[in-house]
C-alpha cells in the first residue's frame, strides 16, 4: 500500500472581514462538538443570536493579527507542512477542520498522489471532543464518503510524549533566556466542564474536583483536563522550574456555563496583586500561534496583566514552524512509515 500522511490544523476565515468570518463561525459553531447541544437549540444559539454580533466582533480582532501573508495559523501550518515534507519521502498534505483547505481537499490531494495508506495527525497536543476528536470524525466520515479504499490510521494525541515534552520544553526555554520572569502561566484552551465528563469512558471518574486528575484512570486518555496539567508538570520538571512559580490556567470561556478554571483573565489579576510583576506566558494547548495565542493572549493578556499591576509580560510563541518541532514530526512520520510505531 501507497503511505501518505494529513495534518490537520483548526481553520480560519480567508479574510478579517465580517463577510468571511461569518461563515467560518457558523461552520466552526455549528459543530456538536464544539457546541453539545441539540441541533435546534445550536441552530437557535448560533444562527440566531451568535451570529448577529460575534462576526463583526472577531473580524475586528482577526484585523489586528492578520499578516500580509493571510491567517497566521494558514501560513504557519503551511510552512510547517512544507518543511516536514522535505524531511520525508511520503506524500504530505494539510487540511483545515473548518474553512478554506478542507480536510475532503487534503484527502483528496493525497488520494491524487496514489496514497490509499494515510496516517491523519491532528495538530493538537491533547485530547478534547471540540478539537482532536471533532478532526478524526470528520476526517472517518469524508474518508467513509469519499475514499472508501484508502485506510486511515490517527496519531494519538501527544501531548505527554516525552521527545514533545524535550522540544516544548527547549521552546519555553528559548522564550525565558533573556526574561527575568517571576512567574510562567501555562495557558491552555478553555472547555465547558461538562466536555470532560461527557469524555469520560468510566462516566464516574471525571468530577474535577481537585483530585481526580491526580488519580489514576483510563478516563485519563480522552480527559483533557489531565492531559493539560501533566504537560505542565513534565515541562516543569524537564525544565527543573520551582512549584512556586508556575502554574496553569484556562483560557476563552464563553458566558452562560461553567468552563475549566482557573480563568487565565483572572489569573492575570490575581497573580499580579499578590506581587508576581513580571509574567511569561506559554499557550501548550496549540502548536501553531493563531487568534487566540495572538489576540487574546499576546495582547489582551498583556493589557489586563499591567492593568492589574504587572510591570513586564512576555508571550512565549507556539512551536510553529521550528527546526526541532518539524524534525520531531518527520521522525514520528517515519517510524509510523518503516515499524508501524506512533508516539506515546
């Protein structure tokens, strides 16, 4: 069988206009699996409320990141792409979960080249049911469709992977070497609370109540709260980084349900009043930097931590289209290519 590998990336509008963000919002929101509710109160939610304010809103915010280029996470992931293919003999392709560049196109690209075998390799470090798992149905369901002889194998989610952890940690590092920082947020995406459980195979582990995250679970493979705290702790201990001086946070919660705490915004005030005045910030939860890394926390943040007090900030950016990042997803691609053997 012919190999060939997808990476598969979020998305983003074609342009900072409202006129394209629109649709990718409704594309993006209408999803169940961002938005896990029945499809006529989504539709209700997004179509007839989300949608009337919100796209004038993140365009606005697109503008304010946008480069000359287009989407700094299309040309991130583009670049990205385009150096792990010179690192492997198999046919690489790239797809986006929603917008332009469709997974289907990717798929499509691949199954052009003569690739019926396809490792799929969704972007994300850790498992969530509105970012991982939403890539691999959709990629089963246009692969299913469309290409019903083309087998497809998905990398698990990586993010406790120990040469991952050794890169992440390399990045932080690289970001911290001329920063005299007294603290270092690990901010992740937010979720609602009730992803996690709705994730939980054993459905009575996940109670984030404080502990069972720390207690081992098989719920742990598909908890993304789980996986989001022990990345920080293997990155601080890689890193030899003292517990006082780290810690993590939750990032972009909507109004209206309880989402994964402690909120970064609030994290921002609170570290700055107890003195904690020059603040690092990491985002581990993407390896490409887009909206939410750019806008919301490079900016944003930095304007609500000295706000609060803080006297110095600094956004340490995502792995994006680095050396060690590329090189470590050519060799994962490789030994998938030659032992059939995926990162654990």
């Amino acid at each position: 069988m012919a190999k060939g590998v997808l990476l598969v990336n979020l998305g983003s509008p074609d342009s900072p206009t409202k006129k394209d963000v629109r649709p990718y919002l409704d594309q993006f929101l209408m999803d169940e699996r961002v938005i896990d509710v029945p499809k006529l109160l989504r539709n209700v939610l997004v179509r007839g409320i989300i949608l009337n304010t919100r796209p004038k809103k993140s365009a606005e915010a697109y503008s304010k990141i946008w480069w000359d280029e287009g989407s700094p996470l299309i040309v991130i992931s583009e670049r990205f792409t385009e150096k792990v293919r010179k690192h492997t003999k198999l046919p690489v392709a790239l797809g986006m979960r929603y917008g332009s560049g469709s997974i289907k196109e990717g798929l499509e690209e691949l199954h052009e080249k003569g690739v019926d075998e396809v490792l799929l390799v969704p972007l994300y470090p850790h498992y969530a049911m509105s970012s991982y798992e939403t890539v691999v149905v959709k990629a089963l369901e246009e692969q299913q469709e469309h290409f019903p002889n083309m087998q497809v194998t998905t990398m698990p989610a990586f993010y406790s992977n120990a040469d991952y952890i050794k890169v992440l940690s390399e990045r932080i590092a690289e970001g911290l070497k001329d920063f005299e920082y007294d603290h270092v947020l690990f901010s992740y995406h937010g979720i609602p609370e009730r992803h996690i459980r709705k994730s939980d195979p054993t459905k009575f582990h996940c109670k984030i109540d404080g502990s069972c995250c720390s207690i081992n679970s098989v719920a742990h493979h598909t908890c993304y709260r789980h996986q989001c705290y022990d990345t920080t702790e293997l990155v601080k201990a890689h890193l030899g980084l003292s517990e006082e001086k780290v810690s993590t946070s939750f990032q972009s919660r909507l109004a209206g349900d309880p989402w994964l705490k402690p909120y970064t915004d609030y994290e921002f005030e609170r570290l700055a009043k107890e003195g904690k005045t020059r603040l690092a910030v990491i985002t581990p939860a993407f390896v490409s930097d887009c909206l939410e890394t750019l806008e919301e926390i490079a900016m944003e943040g930095k304007e609500q931590f000295e706000e609060a007090g803080g006297k110095s900030y600094k956004h340490i950016p995502c792995l994006n289209d680095s050396d060690a990042w590329v090189s470590l997803m050519a060799e994962w691609i490789t030994d998938w290519e030659e032992k059939a053997v995926l990162p654990v």
